[in-house]
C-alpha cells in the first residue's frame, strides 16, 4: 500500500488564492460571515463573494461541504 502525503501539505484546492483559503479556514473554524469580515478586516458582502467563488471552484454547493473541505486540507490547524 502506497503512503499517502499528509494533508496539510496540499492546499485545500490548488484554484483557491490565498484569499479565498483565509477565508475558507475562519469559515472551517466555525465563523460566521460577519465575524469572519471582521476578523479579516473586510465586509460581509466580500465573505459571500469570496464563498460563492470557492463553491464555483469546487462545486461545492453547501456550508457543509465547505466546512468538510476545509477539515478535509486542515486549514483550521493554522
């Protein structure tokens, strides 16, 4: 059996900028779009336009999803 790289070595998905992996990550924390805005220091209208561009990205179509994707590349151990 072949060993597999740790996740945390590979970006959650490589399309993502780092903006969009910031905003991912407080999301996979379990922010809301108004404290992660805060958090970040941008508006909640920005978190919701950054959001929908990762779900176009992946095809991920609920907060589930995004919350799995970003456990998945351990974006919430930074």
């Amino acid at each position: 059996m072949h060993d597999i790289p740790p996740t945390a070595t590979r970006p959650p998905h490589p399309a993502l900028s780092p903006r969009e992996q910031q905003v991912l990550r407080h999301i996979g924390h379990g922010h809301t779009y108004t404290a992660t805005a805060r958090l970040i220091g941008i508006s909640v209208h920005t978190v919701d336009g950054y959001l929908r561009r990762i779900r176009a990205k992946t095809g991920i179509r609920s907060q589930a999803e995004l919350i799995r994707l970003a456990l998945l590349s351990e974006l919430t151990e930074h």
